[in-house]
C-alpha cells in the first residue's frame, strides 16, 4: 500500500478494522465521480461537511455523496437557529485538512459530528480518509469507537 494517511495511522494504533480503497488518478472531482471511480453504490459513500452555527461553534456532517446537507434539519440536529458551510478557505487553518479530502477522524480539534441516519442502512460506509485519492470503509460501531457521533436525518 503507498503511504498510510494520517487517518489510517489514527485507526490502526487504535486497532480499528477498516478497508482502504484508492482512486488515485481516476481523476475524480465530486463525491459522485469518487462513488464510481470505486465502483460502489453512492448511498454509502459520505461526503465530510464543516459547518458553523449562529453561536460560531462549528459541526460535522457526514452524509451521502449522492444527496445534500439540510441546513434545517442539520441546525436542529446540533439545536442551533442556523448553520451555514464554512468557507474552503477556512478549512485547512480549522480541520487540517483540504476540501475534497476531509476526514471526519483526525481533525485539528473535536468537533460535534452528525452522520445521515441513512447510514443505519449498510454495514459499512465510506468515506475520505484525510487525502484525496484515499478512503476508508468502516462498520459504524467500530467508528464510534475512535469518534463520537449521533446519527440524524439531515439530508435530502
């Protein structure tokens, strides 16, 4: 395997069973072209979004790459008025991370994390592991272990 991302050392020490799956040079932009670059059903693959809220905490959704965030239903979720995107710029300097490849494991700090309750719905999904070109495939029960997260509807 090329070089562990940061994600994938995080998992390991912690001894946390995943798949790796790679779609380095597919050229892949969108969650979409990822989901079909890995020959795998959108539904269980997750885009990571940074959000803020009225009172300037932020929050992570994750959801599927094939669907959008609600911003109502995600504000309620997390009991805030209103929550927006955050900016691309800001990413990096709040996650340490890039847009596009976004882990919900391993952030700067720990932020309150949401998960679509469609994920409910698979025994595994799959997400960015901290680069673009790589991704992790995980059971919900063995991330829950290395993050805390609450599963709710905020997609559509």
């Amino acid at each position: 395997m090329e070089d562990k991302t940061n994600v994938m050392r995080i998992l390991d020490k912690n001894k946390i069973k995943y798949t790796y799956h790679n779609y380095v040079n597919t050229g892949a932009i969108s969650g979409l072209d990822v989901a079909r670059a890995l020959s795998q059903d959108p539904a269980l693959v997750f885009k990571t979004l940074v959000t803020t809220g009225k009172s300037a905490a932020h929050y992570v959704f994750l959801i599927p790459v094939n669907r959008e965030l609600d911003l109502k239903k995600a504000a309620k979720s997390v009991a805030e008025k209103k929550i927006e995107m955050i900016k691309s710029k800001d990413l990096l300097a709040l996650t340490g991370y890039i847009h596009g490849g976004c882990s919900p494991i391993g952030m700067k700090k720990r932020f309150k994390t949401v998960i679509d309750e469609s994920a409910n719905n698979h025994e595994t999904i799959i997400f960015s592991a901290g680069k673009i070109g790589y991704q992790i495939e995980i059971s919900l029960a063995e991330l829950k272990r290395i993050i805390d997260f609450e599963l709710c509807d905020v997609s559509e």
